[in-house]
C-alpha cells in the first residue's frame, strides 16, 4: 500500500468531484426547475474551457475565466430563451432532443473554430508548482481550484436554501403554476436558472483548462458523468448533487489506483446499485 | 367505403415499401442501401418503445453494439454459421433488454432516460477498456460474412449487392414481425399506456410489465441489426456502442416522425443517404445533422410524415385516414402537457 499515492487519488477525487457537484448543481437546478435533462450541459463546460483559453491570451487568467462564465451564461440564456421556451407546451421529449441537436452544433463548432487536436495550458505563474502536504507533494492550482469549488458551491446551496431569490426558484420547482398566480415573473426566473447553470458549467470548463487541458469531445466526456452525479444525488436535490458529485469522483479516481480497466464503468455500477437501493436518490425526496 | 380506402392505402404503402428496396440499390451506393435497412430495424424497435409506448431511450446501442460484438465474437472465433450468430444476437439483444430494462422501468421520465443513457455508457466503458476481447478504439476486425445456408443449399453473400438482399429479406421479416405486433392487442396496450399509464393501470393493465415487455422486444430487433452491421464492414467499431448511435437512433425515428410503422424507416433513409452525401463534401456535417434536429424539434415536430400529410391536405388529397393502431402527425397530438 502506497499512502502517497493513494493520498493523491484522494485528493484527484476530491478535485474532479467538486467539479461534477458543480456541473451537477446547475443540471440539477435547470431539470428541476424546467424539467429538462440539458443535454447541452457537457458542450457548454467545453465551449466555458475554449473560451477561458482564447480570453485568458488578451486578458490573462483571471480575465479569461470571468469570460468565459460571462460567454457561456449568455449562451445559455439564448439557449432557453429562443429555443426551450418555445417548447414548454409539448412534450419535454422535446426540449431533450433539442438540447441534444445544440450539443451537436455547439461541439462542431469548437472543432470548427479551435481545430480538433488537443491542447495544453499551464495554470498561472502564481500557483505554478506543488506543496508538500506532509503524506505527498500535490500541485498548488489544483488544490485552489478545489477550495475555491467548494466555497463556490457552498455558496450556491445558501444561495438556494437562505435568500429570497432562492426562495422563488425553489417555489418554481415545486409549483411553477401557483408560482406564477402569485406574481413572480417565472418565464424571467427560467432564464435567469438556465444561464445561471450554464455559467457554473462554463466555470468548471475554464477552471480544468490548465488541470485537464483542451479537447473537442471534452464536453461529451464529462456529460454522462454528470447525469449520474444527478441521477445519484436525486433529482433537483442541491445537497444530493453535491454529495454525489464527490462520491463519483473519488471512486473513480480511487478505481483509477486500484484497477484502471474498471475506473469509468465503476462510476455506472454505482448509479445502477444506487438507483436500485434508493430510486429517488440519495437525498432527493421524489 | 373508408375502410376500403384505408386498406386500399396501407396496401399502396407496403407496395411503395417493396419498390423503394428493388430501387434503393440503383440510388446509392449498396453498402449504404444496406445500412438504410439495417438502421430501419434499429429505428423500428426504437419507435415501438418510444413512438408506441411513450418511453424515450436514449441507450438503444447498448443493444445494438452488445449483439454486433456477440455476432463478431462468435464468427472469428467459433466459425459460427450465419443463421446461428443472427439468431444469438437477436436473443443477447432481448436478453441484455430484458435485465437492464427490468431497473431502467422502476423510473420513468427523465430518470428512465438518463438511466438508458447511462447503462448505455458503462458498457462503452467496458468494450473501450477490455481490450482483450473487443479491441478497445480499434474495433474487433477481421470478422467474415459466412454464406447463407439454407438446408442443403449455400448461397455466398461476399458482393454487397448479395448482401444487400440478405438484409432487406430480414429487414422484411422484421418489419411483418412488427406490423403484426403493433396491429395486435399487445399493441393497443402499449398505446394506451403512452397515452395515459394511470387510466391503463386502473383498467387493470401491470404498467411495468408490459413496458418490461416493449422494452425487451425491442432490444432483440435492435440485436438483429446489430448482427448485420457487424458482417457489412467486417468490423465492430467501438462506435457501434457509443451514445452517438443512440441519439442517431433516436433523430430518425423522430425526423420521421414517430408512432406509427413507416416514419422511422423515411426517418433511417433520410439519415443514413443525408450523411453519405454530406461527410463526402464536407467532414464537419453533424453540425448540419445539430441544425436539422434543432428545425424539426421547433417547427416539425411530426417529422417527415406530418411533412407529407401537410403537403396532401395543402393540395386538397383525401384527409390522412388513421389505421388501427397508427398515428399521424404525432406531432400535434403530443402538443399538450403531458407528465412522463
């Protein structure tokens, strides 16, 4: 047994799983609220990630990355507003299908615009370079990018649960009808969630640039990993999105250290064995 | 006198279906006429479960890649003969349908979906990673088309054209097997519970099971296509597996439009000849495949059918005539609020 290396599959874990909690979080937000399964979510951390890399070359890091959330909120504003709106009197088969239809349009156009060979992205000067935890030496950026995930979707759960704002996404979810009898505008808080998911989706895409680097089927790589983070946490269920998301990356990057063959389709057992044992997820209530 | 006209149609239909496979091979190349038919079978099974019984998969190449491999697998390593493999990958097909179909149904809506989606995934995962058997990225190559035998006759299908005709004859099968169950009481209980599981439950239907049932059903069709895939090329790619194929899947039995028996097949030739012709000229076209999908959904969401049943009532044909059990232009019926 080598600690270290189990340390950092630990901390990898940890890494990737805040950034499926925060995938997870606006997937879960935009199926509870709309009730859509966004297949779009995936190409929009992709398109969040390119953005970040042709921004952060006229901005520099930090300015690249607060373009790309900027960028891709907007485009997920567009998304619902001329298209999923369009659709909310027939059947959400529907809204699926063209969601999937954008994934498609969206990831031919990163290959279109960025080329299809992959690139790499060191992370900026400021958290270049490792620190010694004591049981392994683990690179700076990825333990920032963790903590400042963590603190991020932290922020959204109080956001949700404790504010005003929070109070009406969470009635829309529940009751969009009745919502909307009592006066709040809830075409305006559909839009409002969509892009609000989209940019989380977007930061997480940018935040992995100089962990994972770039590549043009990115997007359609993470997607089913984000489902089953929804999948296992519970539908609309933000403390579930969370808690699974970091649950699907540990075992899958612990799987990784014990028997790499198995590491991503470990990852589908779990949704399977989760789903059979608690249907409506691990937290969620339906 | 309308009975008569409607038999009368879905006669001029079947015979419109047998012209179209003599004339198919003279229009495109006979790989793709092939692959036409075989994508049918596949958009076929999908609409049954979909179109006829209201759950959408988004995981139908679990299936179909499960039975391209079983049918590759057998036929390098067994010299199986070509009967056999077919009817192994129909039975994995309905098998590997029957086990994951059992969990995928305990939910439905938008868990039922990501629950196709993701089983269809983990299986992606194992035939990319176990390499050993499957090839991993590089497909399973080298695998041969055995002849046709028939009792003592033997009949060589190495030509496409001659394989061509072994897939249309059991794309024929295939699509009489579905007719016959579609036009069946088992049929109308599948549309009764697309159109409310609630009500078909409280007249004493097992709403599960007979999901259960479609569901299975449909992943043996699925199989058989898959088989046949595998023999075309001589390979299973990786991709025969992947979630791309599902929602290839699932785009032509909806740009053909779904619920009843000939949208799915206008559906698979629209798709299968648009691609052809497109990736030829341009190697970015599933952008343009994103394009259309995102047309139909916004403003045709009947499909092709509902394109024609417009064009007629425009130029003043006699009113689309439902058959037992089909359903024009689902389009607008489904233009309602429905849950999942």
């Amino acid at each position: 047994m080598n600690v270290s290396l189990f340390a950092g599959a630990i901390l990898n874990g940890l890494v990737t799983g805040m950034l499926y909690a925060l995938m997870g979080v606006g997937l879960s937000l935009i199926l509870g609220l709309l009730n859509i399964p966004n297949f779009a979510h995936g190409v929009l951390y992709a398109l969040g990630a390119y953005v970040m890399f042709s921004g952060a070359k006229a901005f520099g890091f930090l300015g690249g990355v607060l373009a790309a959330v900027a960028a891709i909120a907007v485009v997920g504003a567009a998304i619902e507003y001329l298209g999923v709106r369009r659709l909310s009197r027939v059947h959400p088969d529907y809204t699926l299908l063209l969601t999937f239809g954008l994934s498609l349009i969206l990831t031919e156009t990163i290959i279109l615009v960025w080329g299809p060979v992959g690139i790499t992205f060191q992370p900026p000067a400021l958290l270049a370079g490792g620190v010694d935890l004591g049981v392994t030496v683990y690179p700076k950026y990825r333990l920032a990018v963790m903590l400042f995930t963590a603190a991020l979707v932290l922020a959204c759960y109080l956001f949700v649960t404790r504010t005003r704002y929070g109070a009406i996404i969470r009635a829309g979810i529940e009751d969009k009808d009745t919502a909307a009898a009592l006066g709040i505008n809830i075409r305006l808080v559909f839009t409002l969630t969509f892009a609000a998911g989209a940019g989380l989706a977007g930061l997480g895409g940018a935040l992995m640039v100089p962990v994972r680097g770039l590549l043009s089927t990115m997007g359609l790589d993470i997607l089913p990993f984000a489902f089953v983070v929804v999948v296992l946490g519970g539908l609309g269920s933000l403390p579930g999105a969370i808690l699974a998301g970091l649950l699907v990356g540990v075992v899958q990057s612990l799987m990784t250290v014990i028997w790499a063959p198995g590491a991503d389709a470990s990852v589908f057992a779990l949704m399977t064995l989760g789903i059979i044992a608690r249907p409506q997820g691990l937290l969620g209530q339906r | 006198m309308s009975r008569l006209w409607s038999r009368n149609e879905a006669v001029l239909r079947f015979v419109l279906l047998l012209a179209a496979i003599v004339v198919l091979p003279l229009l495109v190349r006979p790989v793709v006429a092939s692959e036409i038919w075989i994508f049918a079978i596949a958009a076929m099974a999908l609409n049954l479960i979909f179109g006829y019984t209201g759950m959408l998969s988004f995981g139908q190449a679990t299936f179909f890649g499960l039975a391209a491999y079983t049918a590759g697998l057998m036929m390098i390593h067994w010299q199986a003969p070509l009967l056999a493999v077919l009817a192994a990958g129909t039975l994995v097909g309905a098998l590997a349908a029957a086990v994951l179909g059992y969990v995928c149904i305990q939910r439905v809506g938008t868990y039922f979906i990501m629950l196709t989606f993701g089983f269809n995934q983990m299986f992606f995962f194992i035939a990319y990673k176990w390499t050993s058997v499957t090839g991993g990225d590089d497909g399973l190559p080298g695998i041969p088309r055995p002849p046709l035998a028939l009792g003592p006759a033997s009949i060589r299908l190495d030509s496409s054209l001659r394989y061509y005709v072994f897939v249309a004859a059991v794309f024929l099968l295939a699509f009489y097997a579905m007719k016959r169950i579609v036009d069946s009481p088992l049929g109308v209980i599948f549309q009764s519970i697309r159109e409310n599981p609630g009500r078909a439950a409280a007249v004493g239907y097992d709403v599960k099971r007979y999901k259960w049932i479609a569901f299975t059903i449909a992943g043996g069709f699925t199989g058989s296509a898959g088989v046949l895939y595998s023999m075309m090329f001589g390979i299973v790619p990786l991709e025969s597996m992947s979630w791309i194929i599902s929602g290839d899947i699932v785009f032509m039995v909806l740009i053909g439009g779904i619920g009843n028996l000939y949208g799915p097949l206008l559906g698979a030739a629209a798709f299968k000849w648009l691609s052809e012709a497109i990736s030829v000229v341009w190697e970015r076209w599933p952008l343009i495949l994103g394009v259309a999908l995102v047309l139909v959904v916004l403003f045709l969401r009947g499909g092709l059918v509902e394109a024609f049943t417009r064009l007629r009532d425009a130029v003043g044909g006699p009113r689309a005539r439902r058959e037992p059990g089909e359903r024009v232009a689902v389009g607008v019926t489904a233009e309602r609020e429905t849950g999942w």
